[in-house]
C-alpha cells in the first residue's frame, strides 16, 4: 500500500470517528433535557385517608393526613392544617384520597353541622296516612310541600296549595343517613331545610291544615306554576271527564248501528254484470234476490 492510500484511509478514519462522537454528544445531550422533569411548586392539604360515607361522621385523627398537590390545581377553600378540621363532622360522603374542602364538614355536630349557611332546620309532623309518598322520602332527596286546609268560604269547603318547592331533606324522623334498604315503614317526621322565612310559613300552615310533601326528581328544578285546587275544580274534572265519556259512547253506538246497517242498504243495489260478445262487451242490470224474512 502506497503511503498516499494509507494517508487517505487514515483521514477517512478520523472524519468518521469525529462525527461519530459528535453524533453521540449530541444525542446524549438531547435525552437529558428530556429525562429532566420540570419543576413544579406544590403545597401541602388536607385530604382524607378512609371512606366515610355517613353523614354526621366526627373527624379524628387518622382519618386525615397532609399531601402534596400542586399550586396550580389547588380549588378553593383547600385546608392546609390538619388541627382546622380535627372533631368536626362531616356534612357530605366523602373518598380517600379526596381533598377536604370548606363545605364538606360542618361546625358543631349532628344537625346544626349540616344546615347550610343562611338556612334553617324545620322538623314538620308527616302521619304515614298524609305523608303523600310514606316512606320513601330519604335524606338528600328533593320535595315539594303541599297544604291542604278548610275554608267554608271557599267551595267545597277545602283546599290545596303547592305551599314550598324544591326543598331539600334533611332527615327522616331521626336519621340523617338513607337507610340501606332505601324505605322507612314508620315516617312520623320530616325536617327539612329552609330559610327564616320559609320557616315562618311552615309554622303557620302546619297550624291551620295538614302538610303533605310530594318527591321530585334532584334534577327537575323547574318550578309548577298551576294555582290552588278546590273541590269546585276537581268537580269541573269529573264533569268534562264525564262528558267525554258520554260522548265516546254516542259515538260508539252510532259507529256500530251504521256497520249494522250497512248490508242492508247495500242490499237494496241492483246486481251489476259484465257481458262479452265477440270482441265487445257491455253491462247489464239485475234485481237482487229479495231476503226472507223470518217472523217469530
């Protein structure tokens, strides 16, 4: 080999083995920016270390513990110091893991702790015979509460009014958590969650007529508009109902006598026959045979 060709072997060898290693830099220099995680500031919170699903439940110690979670996704009314919430009582159910926020427990226990700011716990007398739906108004469900009094000045003597809408249920009787089996047998009382002056109207009414509440879906917001009912109306009801029941009849009676009637004068048409000769044809006219009429 000529030292020419060994000069160029060897120049082709450095050229590679320096592009080599710049290649090499740079990929290593590549995947450590992108191994590198970002920074990110975090504070610690409150969150809750056990399931709780009963309503009322007392916070201790060891239901709850401090996390880190980032500044940047924190919610409102994040609690950062664990003796803030340590003996009061939850007013929701609760997951672990979940951030315990302002709202979901309550100061104090038992029922003031899950009364709603600004509003007021009313316990109403519901008999199972006026209760409207019995047993099944549950804690949390929704209802509508209905009034029911006498008036002689009224006619009929009696009426009813849609009294409060949309009003949320505290309690049944004494419980404050929906039974398993999502029915109670004995409903003798209802407290409900109202404010001052819905509370008011209650203590009024209840006084004077007889509450009977009517279960809504949570979803359904949307207010009734429909006015007081009387005897007078349901009255008009069952005479337009009736009415429409008269009607129906007369028609039916006049459908059946005119299927009754209809081969009869059917009957009464003469015959109708088609002739053919040669490669014309024609029509021809015949009597019907006359019926025999059976006498008894």
């Amino acid at each position: 080999m000529s030292i020419r060709t060994l000069v160029v072997v060897l120049m082709a060898l450095g050229c590679g083995g320096i592009a080599t290693f710049g290649m090499f830099r740079v990929l290593q220099a590549s995947r450590s920016d992108n191994d590198a995680a970002p920074i990110v500031e975090t504070e610690q919170v409150v969150v809750l270390t056990v399931d709780v699903g009963l309503v009322g439940t007392k916070i201790t110690g060891d239901m709850v513990a401090l996390k880190d979670w980032p500044k940047d996704y924190l919610p409102a009314g994040c609690i950062t110091n664990l003796e803030d919430v340590i003996g009061e009582t939850l007013r929701v159910p609760v997951r672990a893991g979940e951030l315990l926020l302002q709202g979901k427990y309550g100061l104090g226990r038992g029922m003031a702790a899950i009364v709603d700011p600004g509003y007021r716990a009313f316990t109403i007398h519901t008999p199972n015979h006026s209760a409207g739906v019995a047993g099944f108004v549950m804690p949390g469900d929704s209802v509508d509460v209905l009034l029911t009094r006498d008036d002689e000045e009224i006619p009929g003597g009696s009426i009813t009014t849609a009294l409060l809408q949309n009003v949320k249920v505290l309690a049944s009787d004494q419980m404050i958590n929906a039974p398993e089996q999502n029915t109670i047998k004995t409903l003798k009382s209802v407290t409900l969650s109202v404010s001052p002056e819905e509370g008011k109207i209650l203590t009024l009414a209840q006084s004077g007529g007889t509450l009977t509440l009517m279960l809504r879906n949570k979803e359904d917001l949307k207010m009734s508009t429909t006015g007081a009912i009387t005897w007078s109306n349901i009255q008009q009801s069952e005479n337009y109902a009736k009415e429409q029941s008269e009607h129906a009849a007369v028609e039916l009676v006049s459908a059946k006598s005119e299927i009754t009637d209809a081969p009869k004068q059917k009957s009464n048409k003469p015959l109708k026959i088609r002739t053919l000769r040669g490669l014309s044809t024609g029509e021809i006219y015949a009597p019907r045979p006359r019926q025999e009429i059976t006498r008894t």
